[in-house]
C-alpha cells in the first residue's frame, strides 16, 4: 500500500494554460527530452566516475551562531536541501533526508553523503518549498516530519496539493506559475523552470518550477532543477536585484540526454551571470549518484570556470559540502 501511495499521483483537474492541455503539464514549446533509445545504448557502455564506496561524514553543527532578522542566513544541508533564515522565520528547499531517493528503501539511489544538519536538529521550520516531485527533491518521509513536528506550511507546483493529503500531511498552499503568497511578511512567488515531473510511472502530473522569495529588504531565488534557458532572462526581467541566488550544478553526464533537464556547471555560472545575484550558492552536487560524472566533478568544473573569470571569489569546503561563489 504504502509503495502504490509514494508513486501515484491523482489527477489534475484545471483550466487550460500555456503550460497545461487539460491533463498533463508541459514546458512551453513542447516537452523537449533527451533520446531514450540513445541513453539505453549508453547505458550499456557507461563510464561512470568513481564515488567513494562509502557515505562522507558531515559535520553536524548548529546552522548558525546569531541571528539578524534583517540578514539572510542560510546553510546547504545536502543535495537541492538549504536552510534559509529571513525575516524571523525559517524556510527549507526540497527537504530531503531518507537514506534513498526512492520510492523503496533497499534500492534506488542511496546518499553519499550525510545531512550537514540532522532534522531533528531543526527547530521553527515555518515554510517548506517543493520545486518538483522527484524522489531526490520531494520526499514524502521528510515531509511528514516537518508536519506533525513543525506544523509547517508547505508550498508546492499544481497537482500536489491532492498527493501530499494521501499522506495526511496538511497546510498545503498549491500554486500555478507567476502566482505568489505571503506568509510573516515574505512573498513567495513560483516561477518557471525547464524541467519536467514524474512520480515513478505519472510523467508530467504534477507543475515543477522555481521560487522567488521576496521581503522589504531581500530578494532570494531558488532554481529548482532545471535546465538552462531564456526562463533566467525573463525571470531578470521581472527581479531587477537578486542578493541570494540557489543554483544546481550537478546531474550533468551524459550530456546529450541531461542537458534538457539539468544544467552542467558551464550552464549553472551562465545562469548566475544572467541572473546577477550578489551572491549564488551551488548546490545539487555530491549526495546521490544519480548521473555518470564523479562525485567532486561539478564543483570542481565551477572552480576551474571561476579562476578563469577574475570578477568572481570562490570559497569551497569539500569535507563539510559548503561552496558558494561571490560577485
């Protein structure tokens, strides 16, 4: 019962948009995907970097030693998971803290890497986000905890909102692209990505995207999962200054196929570039194996762009999972 639950999603009832023919979701212009029948072919000739053979050890540490309401505190706690401090209140990304992205917890991609910060180690979570309902970004574990301990809010793409109750998990705020919310005092906007959804057998079921958080003095973007493209200018279009912005950098190889859905570190510091942050912090990286480059590949590509580009000061922890880079 509880494997049918994690992995059907019921249908979508709503008004045909741009991005929605009545029954599925789709990226404007078409869902453009990579060559299946290409990545089979590769996958039995795969030459996948090597990842160490067992999980690196964090170090678990309070997120932070004071806090300045007017400030933005945040700390990377794995994969697409970031703890953001605004405002008095406190906001996850995508939290995800099971062994295994998976609907199953003996097989499916398991972390390398610990958590920075145990969950029980979390207090006050008022605001989580969801980008998008794949198993390394939405799990369901994760977000029973943060319920029935927290009682927080949780904000999500359409057609999650009816997925998530399956699981009594409440205070669901379900939105459609360029609608926002405001909760303390912060405004929550989900914007568009290039990605797509699918919760093991329920392609394009459920909206993915990213988020703007916005206060009277701070502006923060979260990516999501995407690929690169124009959605970055449109969205600078909309947010003259950005101060923090939340970029993927990993999942990358092979690159004929994971460059419509994912973006490499080249497409991450073109990103950052367009979106002009005074800030951005790379995440996505070193926790699952879910594509073929090693496990320091993509911030250690980023670091070899970023020497290249004498505007940018990079500051990297490989041990601890910390890496940000500053404008």
């Amino acid at each position: 019962m509880w494997l049918w639950r994690n992995t059907s999603i019921p249908p979508y009832k709503g008004p045909i948009t741009d991005h929605f023919d009545g029954k599925k979701f789709f990226q404007p212009g078409g869902n453009e995907m990579g060559d299946f029948r290409a990545l089979m072919r590769h996958q039995l000739k795969r030459n996948r970097q090597p990842w160490p053979s067992r999980i690196v050890q964090a170090e678990h540490q309070d997120p932070w030693d004071k806090i300045t309401p007017e400030a933005i505190q945040y700390k990377h706690i794995n994969h697409a998971t970031v703890l953001l401090q605004h405002q008095g209140i406190h906001i996850i990304t995508d939290p995800v803290f099971s062994i295994r992205a998976s609907p199953l917890s003996f097989m499916g991609p398991a972390r390398y890497r610990e958590p920075s910060l145990f969950k029980e180690q979390l207090a006050n979570i008022d605001v989580v986000l969801i980008s998008h309902d794949h198993y390394d970004h939405l799990d369901i574990h994760s977000l029973k905890y943060f319920y029935e301990h927290h009682n927080s809010h949780f904000l999500v793409g359409l057609g999650l909102k009816k997925y998530l109750e399956k699981f009594n998990i409440g205070n669901i705020i379900e939105m459609d692209w360029q609608q926002s919310y405001s909760i303390h005092g912060v405004q929550f906007s989900f914007l568009p990505a290039k990605h797509w959804s699918n919760r093991f057998a329920s392609p394009y079921s459920t909206l993915w995207g990213s988020w703007m958080l916005q206060s009277e003095s701070k502006t923060i973007y979260y990516a999501g999962d995407s690929a690169f493209d124009q959605h970055f200018e449109s969205i600078k279009e909309q947010y003259q200054h950005i101060d923090l912005a939340l970029i993927p950098i990993g999942a990358y190889e092979p690159r004929f196929f994971m460059k419509y859905v994912h973006m490499n570190p080249s497409d991450a510091f073109k990103a950052h570039q367009i979106l002009d942050p005074t800030k951005s912090l790379a995440i996505h990286w070193g926790t699952f194996r879910l594509t073929d480059e090693g496990m320091f590949d993509p911030i250690e590509t980023l670091q070899s762009i970023l020497e290249e580009n004498d505007d940018f000061r990079f500051e990297y922890d490989r041990d601890h999972n910390k890496t940000f880079l500053l404008t």
